[in-house]
C-alpha cells in the first residue's frame, strides 16, 4: 500500500516547457532527495497554476503544481511506494 502525504511544499523541478504549452518535468528534488520523472500523467490548470501528475523511477507518485504568478514549483501530493529491504 502507499504512504499517501498531502501538503504543499516547495520543490526544486527540472523541466522542458514546449511549445504547445506543455511542461514536461523531468527530475525534481524534496526534502534533499532528487527524484527523476519517468512518467507523466495529466496537465490541468486551476486558479492555483498548472498541476501535473508525475511518477517516479521507483513508482512513487506526486502531483506537481507551477504558481506561474511566482515561477515556484509545489509539490501537493505523494503516492510514496513502501521500501523494501
């Protein structure tokens, strides 16, 4: 099961923005741990900024946020998988 975590938190993101208007993050580092995007879900904008699903290369999910009034990643939710040892 995954630990689910909710908040909002500032978050380092590298991106490609495109230029259909897409954003294409591509790594982001919280809580000093980079974590690398290997695959995105959907894009949608809210009064907030635009939201993007992403997962990462151990299949942990996070929901992103771009606050393009302050140029400032969020990071609002995780889907963290469990760690095995």
């Amino acid at each position: 099961m995954d630990n689910v975590w909710n908040g909002d938190e500032t978050v380092a993101v590298e991106a490609r923005f495109l230029p259909d208007e897409e954003i294409r993050p591509t790594a982001f580092t919280w809580r000093g741990r980079r974590r690398r995007i290997v695959g995105l879900g959907r894009q949608w904008d809210e009064a907030d900024g635009r939201h993007v699903l992403v997962e990462a290369t151990d299949g942990s999910r996070f929901e992103l946020c771009l606050t393009s009034t302050e140029n400032r990643w969020r990071l609002l939710r995780a889907w963290e998988r469990p760690h095995l040892v």
